[in-house]
C-alpha cells in the first residue's frame, strides 16, 4: 500500500543546528532545532551531497551564513 506524500511550502525557523559524520548510517548527519519545540529533525546525506548544501548555503545571497552555538 502506497503511502500519499504531499509537499507544501512551509517555514521551519531553527533555533540550532548540528551535523556529525556517521560511520554506521554511512553519511553525514544534520540535526535541525526547531524554534517552536518539538523533536530535532534529522537528515541523513551522502558525503557529496552535504558538500553541495554547504556551497547553496554559502553562496544563496538571500540565505545568511548559518553560526554554530
């Protein structure tokens, strides 16, 4: 049975982040905090992928560098 998966275009405004190399899952683990509460939201990535996300995240002129707590 498929499962329905809608995408909508919210905001989610973090409080903190963190990403930590995962030897076990194989990739690279980013934690979001949300603001609001609720449990941390985790993505799992390949390597190349979170490279990528660092170069949008440095170079989008609209999105400011993110700072580590």
């Amino acid at each position: 049975m498929a499962e329905k998966i809608t995408l909508s275009k919210e905001a989610i405004v973090l409080d903190k982040w963190s990403v930590a190399m995962s030897e076990e899952l194989g990739g690279v683990v980013l934690l979001m905090f949300p603001a609001q509460g609720g449990d941390p939201i985790p993505f799992i990535m390949r390597p190349g992928q979170a490279v990528a996300l660092g170069h949008d995240l440095q170079t989008f002129p609209e999105i400011r560098k993110p700072t580590v707590q």
